[in-house]
C-alpha cells in the first residue's frame, strides 16, 4: 500500500539544517562508547528476522508492503500506513542454499564410504569428499508468525526465527565451523508523528534465544579413517561440538523518518539500541550478544500510473562498523519493486521484486489470491568478512493471510 504524506514548503537550507540536526541528535541519543561488535559480518540480520520480501529487495525491508517485515525494517513505518486495522495470520518463511540438497548426498556418501578399514587411495577420495562436503557454505532459516496485530501506530508481532550458518572458516581452512539461532518472543512497537514530517518509532521484541555453535579441524579425519600419513595434521586442530546457551533478551529498536517531499522519504534505524546482551541465562553458557546496527535509508515512491505502481529504495547497513575491507559496498543494499493492483482492491494483487545486496543480485515475485498469499524469491548472500569470500546462493518462500480494513 502507497501512502502519500502532505509535505510542508520549507527551504532547502531549512530543511537540511532540520534534518542534520535531527539525525545528530539521534546518533548521540542511541549511541553508546560500549557498544559492542563482535563480528564484522554483524550487519546481517537474519538470525533475528527475514522474510522472502525481504530477500527479494536486496535487504531493503522499508520498501516491503508486508506487516513483519515493517515492523523489523522501521519502528517508525507503522505511523504511515493509514489503516485502521491490519491482521496477518499463518506466515510460514523458509529458506536454504541451493548447496544443501547436494551436501546431504555428500553426507550421505561420506558415511559410507568411511566405514570399515580403507587403504591409503581410499583414505585420500575420503578426504576430497571431507573438503568438498565442509568447503561448501550452507544456509537456512525460518520464520513463522501465527498472528500479528497493527492498529494505527501500534503492532503487536508474536514470532519464532530459526537461523543456521555453516561452511569452510576462510581463511583458516582447514578449519569449518556452524551456528545454528533460534529465538521465541514477541514484538511491540509504536509508531508516532512528530510534527508533520517527522516520525518516530520504538520497538521492544522480548524473548528466549537458544544458540548453539560447533567447529572442527578437518584435516585431522585421516587419522580417523585409519590412515595419518595420508591427511595433513594439524597439532593445533581443535574441535567443538557442544556449545550452547539458553538466555533471556529484551531488545530494543529505534527508528525515524523524514520526508523530504510526499513519496521520498530517509529513515534512520537502531536496531538492538547498546546491544542487546542476555539478561538472564536459563541453560548453558550465555548466548552472544545481538550487536547494536545503525543503518540510513532512503526509500521513493516513483511512479503510480492506474493500477500500476514502482517502488526503489537503499540503506547503508552498521554505519559504525565500516572498515577498509569490510566496507560501505558490503553493507550497501538497494532495492526496487513494481506493483499491481486490481481496480477493486486495496492490497497488491501481483509484484516484482529486485535487488543487489553487498553487489549481489536478487530476485522474487510475490502474488495476492485473495485468501492466500504466495512470495518466492533467488538471493545471493555474502556469509564471509568481505565481499567475494563466502558468497552463498539461496532460495525463499513465504505463504500468509493478510486482511486489511
């Protein structure tokens, strides 16, 4: 839904004046000198949410027309959807790298071939299939939501997202390493006006994370299959396969947005506001912390034309974390869509997603039968430190009910 909001006649020094002001003050406002971050690649955000909308569009969440995906991208976006009342029911996400059907078949044939006694040429086709089967980046997630609530500016998202990340630790192979997430809460924000160009939005998503992560020296399977001389040792290969935590978390996400005129508009986000750090731990060691992100985006509404509607946005991802190799055109995602609507109803009938995320392309389509709704998208993910490192390709789906009044 394209919402057009009466803009004021200000000037442009007025305006960005206005307008560096307001994103000074919020940068100050949410930033904190212990703010913590763990891992360059803590731009990402799909152990927390993702959506195959979201996919689709590069990682521009603001320019998704679904209620989650909202609620996730923006706290402040609420405000302008002039709804009186939006209910989602039985949103089902999923995703997987198109790997993991072929690694299975790998898995599979490893462990056959590495049962009973091998000689030394078997031994080395088993460590081919070990630095296959290991060397690959895979990737899964899911996301389900049984039902969400938006009145006005209030949302209510009650969610479950489930993330798993594996593959070759480059460049310390042979070294391989996964972490699989899973988090249960519930989401509630609030949207509001600050004037009549500003806006603002505060979310609070409480729950339970469970997260596990295992690593292995490979190199050391020779040894195991019965044969040393064959496999390239390493005296410092450690493995680790059991650690894991249960913790409470109570995270926090801030968002605003100005509108420059009525269908362009840039929002600055928050998200996990002083980093979000396990408040109490219910079960094994305490999961890591969720990283604060800062991210500036522009979205704008440029056509509309009868039924026929085209989107295009961008955002830069953790401002604070921008480094010489790990920089602005890892974070940077852009995003564009184009929207039909039937002349009797509301909600988008039919849609084409596009997208390029840290140079990566991406692509879906989604379409509104009336009762169901069906999304699809093909990604691109970079999993690595730096763009070019672990670049995985993946697959979305996401079916829903979503009525709006």
């Amino acid at each position: 839904m394209n919402v057009h909001v009466r803009s004021v006649s200000l000037s442009r020094a007025s305006v960005c004046s206005s307008v560096g002001a307001g994103l000074a003050a919020f940068v100050l406002a949410v930033s904190s000198p212990n703010v913590a971050h763990a891992d360059v690649r803590s731009f990402s955000t799909e152990n927390e949410w993702s959506s195959t909308q979201l996919n689709a569009l590069g990682g521009v969440g603001h320019l998704s027309e679904e209620l989650a995906d909202q609620f996730f991208a923006d706290p402040s976006l609420p405000q302008l959807r002039k709804t009186k009342l939006d209910i989602e029911l039985g949103s089902a996400h999923l995703m997987y790298s198109t790997d993991l059907k072929e690694t299975v078949q790998d898995a599979r044939e490893f462990q056959s071939g590495s049962s009973g006694s091998q000689g030394a040429s078997q031994t080395v086709d088993l460590l081919d299939k070990v630095h296959t089967l290991f060397g690959r980046n895979l990737m899964g997630g899911a996301n389900f939501t049984l039902l969400a609530v938006r009145r006005g500016g209030v949302t209510v998202v009650p969610y479950t997202s489930m993330f798993f990340d594996g593959g070759a630790d480059v460049p310390a192979w042979p070294r391989a390493s996964g972490t699989g997430d899973l988090y249960g809460g519930v989401g509630i924000g609030y949207g509001f006006m600050v004037g009549k160009d500003w806006d603002l939005g505060l979310n609070i998503r409480p729950g339970v994370r469970a997260y596990a992560k295992g690593a292995a020296d490979v190199s050391s399977v020779g040894d195991f299959a019965g044969s040393s001389s064959t496999a390239d040792s390493s005296p410092e290969g450690t493995s680790d396969f059991g650690s894991y935590g249960v913790g409470l978390y109570v995270p926090v996400d801030l968002g605003t947005g100005y509108r420059f005129t009525k269908d362009t508009r840039v929002n600055l986000v928050a998200r996990n506001v002083g980093s979000a750090k396990s408040l109490q731990t219910i079960k094994g060691e305490a999961p890591p912390v969720y990283p604060m992100r800062l991210s500036l985006g522009l979205s704008s509404h440029l056509l509309e034309k009868g039924a026929h509607s085209v989107n295009a946005g961008t955002d830069v991802q953790d401002l604070m974390n921008v480094s010489e190799k790990n920089g602005l055109w890892y974070r940077w995602q852009w995003g564009a869509q184009y929207l039909y609507r039937l002349s009797n109803r509301k909600e988008t009938s039919f849609g084409l997603n596009g997208g390029l995320r840290s140079g990566y392309p991406a692509i879906g389509l989604f379409l509104d039968l009336y009762i169901l709704k069906f999304e699809a998208a093909y990604f691109v993910r970079e999993s690595g430190y730096y763009v070019g490192q672990r670049p995985v390709k993946a697959v979305s789906f996401r079916t829903w009910t979503q009525m709006t009044f």
